[in-house]
C-alpha cells in the first residue's frame, strides 16, 4: 500500500480496503481489534467507520466542497438562454443580455456570466462592427448635460435611395432619436423644418418664445440685443449647416451652433454611431428603394430604437427611460438585484451542502 508511519487525513478507497483487510486477519489471528489498529497507526474510530461504507459499498470520499456557494441555479440558466433566443438579435452583446434580463426582470446576473453560460452551450451573439471614439473640442461651458441642452443633427444615405437625404436630430445627452427629415434635398431648409418638428415635439417652442421676448425685453436700452442660448447644436461642416439662413433661423431660436473639425467625422460620434446602429440593426432600410415607405420605416425604427432597445451608452436602459428620467431608477433597481440574486443563491447552496453526519457509537 505504500504506507509508512501514521495513515495520512485522506487515502483512497483501495487503501482503506487492504487496511480492513489487515484488521481483519490480525482479529481472526487472535488480535484485539483496538491493537491491531495501533499497530496500523490507525484511529480505531476511523475504522470503525470504514467498515460502515465497506458494508453500504461508498469507501471513495465524496468531493471536497460542494461547488461555489453563489454558483447559477439552474433556472438562472435557462432563463439566460431564452434570453438569448428572445433578445439576441436584438441586443447583440453579452453585456446588454445582462442588463436585459434585469430590465425585464428575468434575472440578474454579471455580463461574465451571461458570456461563460452562452460559450458553454455553444451560442455566439452575432456582433456587427462598431465605429471607434475619438477626441472632441469642448463644449461651451453654458452647456449643461441635462436632456434638451445638447442636440446633435447629420444627414445620411441609404443604398437603394441615394438620391434621398436623411436629416436626423438626436439629444446628445439622453441618446434619444427626436425626429428625421427625409427629403430629395439636403438644404438648409430641411435643417430648419427638422428643427421645428424636433422643437416641437419637445415641447420647445413656447420656452423659446418666452425667453426671447424676455430677454428682448431686459436688452431695449442696447443697441443690439444678443439673445442667450438655450440649446447646443452639434454638426458637422456641412453646407447646410454652415449657410447664412441656418445660422440665421438657429439665432433666431436661441441656439447655437458647435462645429467639429473638418474631415473628422468622429467629432460627431454620437450621430455616426447612431447612423451606424440603424444600418446594422435594420438592414432592410438599405434594400428599400422608394422614400415613402423609407420615410414610414424609419419612424417606426425611431420607437424601437427609442423604446425598446438598450443603449450602452446610458447605462444599458433605453433612450426614452434616460429622456423621461427613468434611467437612474433602473440602473439602481439592476444593482440591487444583482446583490439580492447573489444572496439568494449563496442561500440556496448553503442549504444543500451535504453536512457531515458524526459516525455511531458503538
């Protein structure tokens, strides 16, 4: 057996048989069992036990430890594959199939996780390829970053309607998509019409009317009366953007005006990644040949985009929770519930760890 000196803590099941069966012919040769044992060096109480899993057919020892005690249930992994299969085309991202199962009040577990469950049934999330960040100029220091104080405006293209620009205006803040113009023209007259319906539909009119009269009022005395910005836009060096009748129509609405470098689109970022998501998330968009109907698909892509999917760059909520003010409630609620999720499963393992029973008294 290869044993010399006291039987060490742990020995296998081969050890512990051959040790029985010394015992054995030691008590038929006339041996007391408890001398027998100290010869062996061997507890006799552990002994004694060995004969008792002898007899139920267990002298292997069962595995150290009983697994991570905050280790998946086993509905958490299935709850985690459905959301694959509901919410991977969509979400694309072990990190926002994370932040999903939350949001839908799934389940709650870390985007590690979500990616180590998904390798070990073989799933693969489909990613498409991103634009990268870059260095920007800085913006005024009147720029608050509260929703409605920084818009960003581009225009682009779809494949089968070359011919038809895309004006779209997006809070910067908040990632919400406000609004698009599509139009055969790519003038400064769509950027004005893009901006009343955005200002619009914000609900911004009014609060521009009433500052500027306000603020003509308390500048009569002056000479020329410069009226304070209430808003930022952030475009490109577009002619559209750079003419004298949308600088014009954007002074006269209080906002100004913040251009990117030329030739350096990622200055404006957040409108590319934004282009850049609609053409990967919604390929059919650049198989769609007539403006109507792109004009119709798009505005039903803005509720989806704004409504139901979920934007890294807010925290993994959906632009109209960050627009609306839901976004810090959200992203708190996934918090705790990742740490009520992780006490429940350290719970749960705690209760089903095999406890080891004390051996009887002979």
């Amino acid at each position: 057996m290869g044993l010399s000196g006291p039987v060490p803590r742990r020995v296998d099941a081969a050890t512990k048989a051959g040790l029985l069966r010394l015992i054995d012919k030691a008590t038929k040769a006339g041996w007391r069992h408890r001398r027998a044992c100290a010869y062996l060096q061997l507890a006799e109480g552990r002994a004694w036990r060995w004969y008792e899993r002898r007899e139920a057919g267990r002298l292997d020892d069962h595995r150290s430890g009983a697994g991570a005690v905050h280790g998946l249930l086993a509905d958490e992994r299935a709850a985690i594959i459905a959301l694959f299969d509901q919410w991977g085309e969509v979400d694309r991202s072990h990190r926002k199939l994370a932040h999903r199962g939350s949001y839908e009040q799934l389940v709650w577990v870390s985007p590690a996780t979500v990616r180590r469950v998904l390798a070990a049934n073989g799933l693969v999330l489909r990613r498409p390829r991103r634009a990268g960040r870059s260095e920007r100029r800085p913006f005024p220091e009147w720029a608050t970053y509260e929703r409605n104080s920084i818009w960003i405006y581009d225009t682009t293209h779809f494949k089968r309607c070359p011919k038809t620009a895309v004006i779209t205006i997006m809070d910067l803040v908040t990632r919400k998509w406000i609004c698009e113009v599509v139009s055969a023209e790519e003038t400064g007259t769509q950027v004005q019409v893009a901006f009343c319906e955005a200002l619009e539909l914000e609900g911004l009119l009014d609060t521009i009317d009433a500052h500027v009269a306000d603020h003509a009022d308390r500048c009569l005395d002056a000479a020329v009366a410069v009226v304070e910005p209430i808003l930022l836009a952030v475009s490109d060096n577009g002619p559209q953007m750079t003419s004298g009748s949308t600088r014009e129509f954007m002074a006269m609405c209080a906002i100004a005006q913040h251009f990117g470098r030329p030739g350096t689109p990622t200055d404006q970022a957040w409108i590319e990644s934004l282009f850049s998501h609609i053409k990967a998330d919604w390929p059919h968009l650049d198989a769609i040949d007539d403006p109507a109907v792109l004009r119709a698909e798009l505005a039903v892509m803005r509720v989806e985009y704004n409504t139901v999917r979920l934007h890294a760059g807010i925290g993994y909520v959906t632009p109209d929770d960050e627009h609306e003010g839901r976004g810090p409630q959200i992203r708190r609620a996934r918090r705790v519930g990742l740490t009520r999720a992780r006490r429940q499963r350290i719970a749960y393992h705690r209760l089903q760890r095999h406890q080891r029973q004390p051996p009887e008294t002979r």
